[in-house]
C-alpha cells in the first residue's frame, strides 16, 4: 500500500512543481517512521514504518 500512495502523491507533486530531472524514490524498511532524500544516492527514501505513523495522524485529526 505504501508504493501505491508514494507513487499518487509523486504524480500530485510532479503535476504542481515538475523538476527537471528523475528523483528516484525507494520504499525501504528502516527501523523507525521517517522519510528522508540521500545524498549519496541523489534519491528519496519513503520508509515502510511512515505509513502506519501517517494513519495514526490521520486518525487523530478525525
């Protein structure tokens, strides 16, 4: 489910501001609910414990 969202939200994203080159963006499991871009790899890191921490702030604000 993560992927699919990510990649709905790249789309969203894309459509308003639209770079100027390919960012790359992995799902990966990371050991904590964070989301960060890598210099080393020039790419985004959307992680896999993100999405239970987004669904517990969006339940809050129900």
């Amino acid at each position: 489910m993560t992927a699919d969202v990510i990649t709905n939200e790249i789309e969203a994203l894309n459509a308003d501001i639209g770079l100027d080159y390919t960012l790359p963006v992995s799902v990966e499991t990371c050991g904590e609910a964070n989301a960060y871009y890598s210099c080393e790899t020039k790419s985004m890191v959307m992680c896999v414990e993100f999405e239970e921490f987004l669904g517990n702030m969006y339940d809050l604000l129900q």
